[in-house]
C-alpha cells in the first residue's frame, strides 16, 4: 500500500540558497514549477548528457523492466504461484512490500510479515505493515477464487509465530471470477489531480457495505466544512512529518531516484508513481535527483494544493483497536476491496495516512497524540478509531505502474 507519503523531486517552495543544486545550478524541483523553465533548462543541458539520463531514467516509459513484470505475468500460472501472483500486487505503504509467503504443496499458503521491510518511525507499531499484508491477502483470496478455490483464511493462527499473519486453506470449490479480481493490474495508488465531479451517494454506500468483517467499518467525509477540516490537518501532519528528522529519513529511503535502482531493488516510491504530467514526469528524470528536503518540500506542497485540493470524498476505515493486529489485516482487507471495487467504477483512490502516522509517532515517544482529538471528531463515531484514511475521486490522469518484486523472491 502504497501509502500517502510521496518524498521526491517536484514542485516545492523555494529553499535556502546552496541546497540542491545540480551542475549548473538548476535543481530538478524548479524544473517543475513552470513548465517554460523546464523546456528551457532541458535545451541548454547538453544533448550528450541529457540522452544519457533519459536512457537511464527511462525518460519515454517506466514499465519496460524486469520491476514490472508482475503486472504483466500475474495471471499465468494456475495454482498457488499465481495466487501469490497476485497478492503482490496489492497495496502497501511506501511500497514496501512487507511479505513473505511459504507454500503447503497445492493445500494452503501461509502469509508472513518481513521485519526487514518495517519503516521504523514512520510506522512503530506496525499499523501500515500489517494493512499492506490485509492487502496482499484480499488479492490471495481474489486470485484462489479465480482458479476453483474455497479459501478458508485464519489471522494470527499461531501465538507463538508472530510474524506468521495469515494461514489460508485451498479445498476445491466453484470457480468465482469478479470485477475486483479483474481490477487487479488495473489498481494503482493515484497521487495525481482528481477532477470535480463528485461520486453518488450510491456508490459511496455499496463500498461501504463491503466490509465482511463485523470489526471493520467504512466511513465518508463528504461535506465541505469536514472535508476541509481533514485537509487542513493532512496538510499539517505532513509537515509535522517532514520537521521529524528521523521519520523524514525513514520515509525517503524508501524512495527509488534512478532506473537502475529500480531494477535492483523492485519497490519503493518513484517519480512515475507521483500523478505528474508525462511532459513534466520527462522533466524531472532528465535532471539530478534532488535532496531528501526537496522531497519532502514537494510532498507537503502536493499534499496543499493537489491531494487535498482535489478530493471528491474522504474514506476512513475505522476499527475498535487500531493497534490490534488483527483488526489492522481485515482493516487491510477491506481496503484493498475498496480500491478494487473503486478501480473496477473509473474512480481514483490514494492512502493518506500521515495523521495516524503522527499519532502513533507521538504514542511511541511518550506523548498525548497532537491529532487524535481533530481526527476523531471528523470520524463521527464513538467507540471506534481511525485506522487508515484515504481520499476518493475521478481521476484526471490514470496511475502508474510500480515496481514489484516476483515470486520468486517472495517465496520462503
């Protein structure tokens, strides 16, 4: 999942003088500002240079790699490899990919947390990791449907094991093809603009009715005053975020600045990723990769005047325990049935997390959560907490691929 934080060369503020700064003292997030000024500083860089870097940056396209082939393969093999196939498709924060599977011959597939792909302060308590794994189950069980599967799946089956996160049984069963298995490849996290048209009430009222889980419910923001409170404190917690050092630098290291990077690592967050336009997207990949400040300037500033400025509606997932890991995999669960559902209706959808973030930041260092109040009284529901929020809306471009490890290298 991917989550809402996006740490890369854009379209930030200005910053104090001396950081930054490429050869010729152009840095790549002023290149995005205005378009004009990027035409410009592209034509005096140096034909040599600048065919150089968009060889490498895949300047014309980002999905020509071995990192994308899981897009493209995931519906190739019958059995439980291509069940896992599709699981790692799924959602999870800053594409981390927090998962590891072990196959029980063609009767089960067990699903594993990966400590190594934690995001340490960004996430203490592994809130993000264990919805990206509820993720990558809801695909598991999509995908063992589609291959005449009965999946019968148990959350936390072993006390004593507990990065084991899921147990899913395979018995035989009528083969079940949907819209949302289908909307597998199509499902991407979508940073970019969304345009004004709202979404009906109806549709908003049939997704929130996918929750299977009698823990795990789905809210709506959709008037103006709530949905312009909620922004005003994303925009806030994004820069409670980025003024935190360390979650600053745990975010950002996940972020993937060249081609060759991409290909060797196979996730994290990349320029494609961020809903740029393709002309101004060139642009930026035809310069040196900024600084992890002009990251996150440009995170901040998307976050004010595209993320927040754009969205049609609001989603909470709202569950008793937000800090239960159980509640935190069906929480996963229902989301990824959301963005599929979603996807599968030409709506955009994008995790936005950087208020619970916070909080749970402020928990872990001892503090009163500075958000929880505010958030809270936007949720409208006593008793529950918010446990992801994301934003909804028709999407004014479509969203990119990202890279994604195979099976192979998933597999135990």
């Amino acid at each position: 999942m991917s989550t809402a934080k996006t740490r890369m060369a854009g379209e930030p503020p200005p910053a104090p003088a001396g950081g930054d700064r490429s050869e010729g003292g152009m840095r790549r997030r002023d290149v995005l500002r205005v378009t004009g000024v990027g035409a410009l500083t592209v034509a005096a860089a140096g034909t040599a240079i600048l065919s150089y870097r968009a060889y490498d940056n895949r300047v014309l396209g980002a999905d020509g790699g071995g990192a994308f082939d899981a897009w493209r393969l995931w519906r190739d093999d019958p059995g439980p490899h291509g069940m896992v196939a599709a699981a790692v498709l799924a959602a999870s924060p800053h594409n981390t990919q927090p998962w590891v599977f072990r196959l029980n011959g063609d009767d089960g597939i067990e699903v594993y947390a990966d400590p190594s792909r934690r995001m340490g302060s960004v996430d203490p308590y592994s809130r993000e990791m264990h919805l990206g794994l509820g993720c990558a189950l809801e695909n598991l069980v999509l995908a063992a449907r589609a291959r005449g599967r009965d999946p019968q799946v148990t959350l936390r089956p072993d006390a004593s094991q507990p990065l084991l996160v899921a147990r899913a049984g395979l018995p035989t069963g009528a083969r079940q093809e949907s819209a949302m298995y289908d909307a597998i490849a199509g499902r991407h996290t979508n940073r970019g603009p969304y345009s004004g048209e709202p979404v009906p009430d109806a549709v908003l009222t049939g997704l929130a009715a996918m929750s299977a889980d009698p823990q795990v419910s789905l809210a709506w923001v959709t008037t103006t005053k709530d949905k312009d409170a909620l922004g005003q404190l994303m925009i806030e917690a994004a820069q409670a975020v980025v003024s935190d050092a360390e979650q600053s630098r745990d975010g950002f290291a996940w972020f993937r600045a060249s081609a060759d990077d991409i290909e060797a690592r196979k996730d994290g967050l990349t320029l494609d990723g961020q809903g740029l336009s393709p002309f101004i997207t060139a642009i930026a990949k035809l310069l040196p990769a900024s600084s992890r400040e002009s990251g996150d300037a440009f995170w901040v500033e998307q976050t004010r005047t595209v993320h927040t400025a754009t969205a049609a509606a609001y989603g909470f997932v709202l569950v008793s325990d937000p800090r239960d890991p159980v509640q935190q995999l069906a929480g996963g669960r229902l989301l990824q049935r959301v963005h599929l559902a979603a996807t599968a209706g030409g709506l955009a959808l994008h995790h936005m997390n950087q208020i619970t973030e916070r909080n749970d930041r402020d928990l872990s260092l001892g503090r009163e959560p500075l958000y929880a109040s505010r958030l809270a009284a936007l949720a409208h529901s006593p008793g529950l907490e918010v446990l992801a929020t994301f934003r909804l809306g028709y999407p004014v471009r479509e969203g990119r691929l990202s890279p994604r490890r195979p099976v192979r290298e998933v597999l135990r």
